[in-house]
C-alpha cells in the first residue's frame, strides 16, 4: 500500500486545537482512500461513511476527548482510530458482505497504520476495536454475560492493557459510534434511546435501562 496522504500534516491536524473532524477526513482520509469517504455504509438513516465518521469524532471532541482514555493512549491516535473505524464497510456492502465488515475495516487499518509506522500498541488497540461489537450485541442480547466477558478479555490480552481499563475504552468506542445515530450528534433519531447527553457538563452515559444491563457485566471496578 502506498501513502499518499502527507504523514507530517496529518498529525499536525490531528493534534490541532481545537481539533476539526472534516479536515481530517476531507484533507486526509479521503485523498489516501479516494471514493470510499463518500459511499454509502448499508444504514437506513443512508449515511455515507464521510457523514457517519465526523459525527462520531464530533461526539468524541464534545464528551471524551479531554479525559485521559487511558495513560498509555494517545488523544490523536485515539482520533485517527475512529476516523478508520468503518473504512471498510463501504466495499463489504458493495460486496454484499456487510456482515463480514469487522473483517474488511481490521485489513485496511493494518495496512494503513503499517505504511503510518504506528506503534504496535496503537495498532493493535485500532485492530481490536474494529473487530466486532461485543457491547452493542450484549445490549442487544445477542450475546450473553459470560461470551461478552470472554471476548473483552481476549482483546484486553491482545493489547495488554488490564480488563477494567480496556472496558471502559471498549465502552467509549461504543458510545460515541452508537451515539453518532442520535439527534444529538446532529442526525437522525434513532438510538437516542441507549444514552443521556448533557452538554453543559460533556456527560455522555448510558440510559439507566441500558446502564442496569451493562452494570451486570461487573467490569465497572
């Protein structure tokens, strides 16, 4: 894979403050994948992946990014892991594979942080996240306490970070991807219902019904 995107600018954008989502797919992003950022990602809500990916930036900018995600993470790679998030979901939907595009986002996030000379770390805290979504399918009982637990270790094992510590990064992931499909995140209606917003103190948390749920994990000390 070759870098076309200018490496240099890119982290001056990604540690610019206050840090702008549009720059860093529309200067960036979209010229190293050209006609991808625009495509469509298989939601009802018909967003293109550029739409759904600032937003989910712009809910991080606004209720975590200025909190310490964990001592060993960096705020801009935290940044440059969701603006890839989805980067391979436009061709898995195209493929009619859209249900396999945990697999396509894990093998266009190798190959970039790979030619980015991103650290092992970082690269395997990116490879983890884009590859499933035990929190979303546990609230949705798709899966059940004990396959979630054994799942979230075996990521917690990859990275090397302690369970606690990779739960709540795993959880923030989850929050501000799901709740990019919200009237808060600027879209449309639709998983308002999992969270509560205040702005004013940038709290961004599970609705109670769905925070009982998570709470049965017992990950939370």
């Amino acid at each position: 894979m070759e870098l076309i995107l200018d490496k240099q600018k890119l982290f001056s954008d990604l540690n610019e403050d206050p840090f702008k989502p549009h720059i860093l797919i529309d200067n960036h992003l979209s010229k190293q994948y050209p006609n991808t950022y625009n495509k469509d990602v298989g939601v009802w809500e018909k967003y293109t992946l550029r739409q759904h990916t600032i937003m989910v930036l712009r809910q991080f900018e606004k209720y975590f990014s200025h909190q310490i995600i964990h001592t060993k993470i960096k705020t801009d790679l935290f940044r440059l892991i969701l603006a890839v998030h989805d980067i391979g979901k436009p061709e898995s939907v195209l493929k009619g594979e859209k249900h396999k595009h945990h697999s396509y986002n894990k093998q266009y996030v190798d190959q970039l942080f790979k030619v980015l000379q991103i650290d092992s770390f970082h690269t395997n805290i990116a490879l983890t996240l884009v590859d499933g979504d035990p929190i979303g399918k546990f609230i949705r009982n798709k899966m059940n306490k004990e396959e979630t637990i054994a799942i979230l270790k075996k990521k917690a094992n990859i990275t090397g970070i302690k369970l606690i510590d990779f739960f709540k990064i795993q959880c923030i992931f989850y929050k501000v991807d799901a709740g990019s499909y919200t009237l808060n995140a600027g879209g449309k209606k639709s998983l308002d219902f999992l969270f509560e917003f205040n702005e004013q103190k940038g709290e961004m948390n599970f609705s109670s019904k769905y925070q009982e749920r998570i709470n049965q994990l017992n990950l939370t000390k």
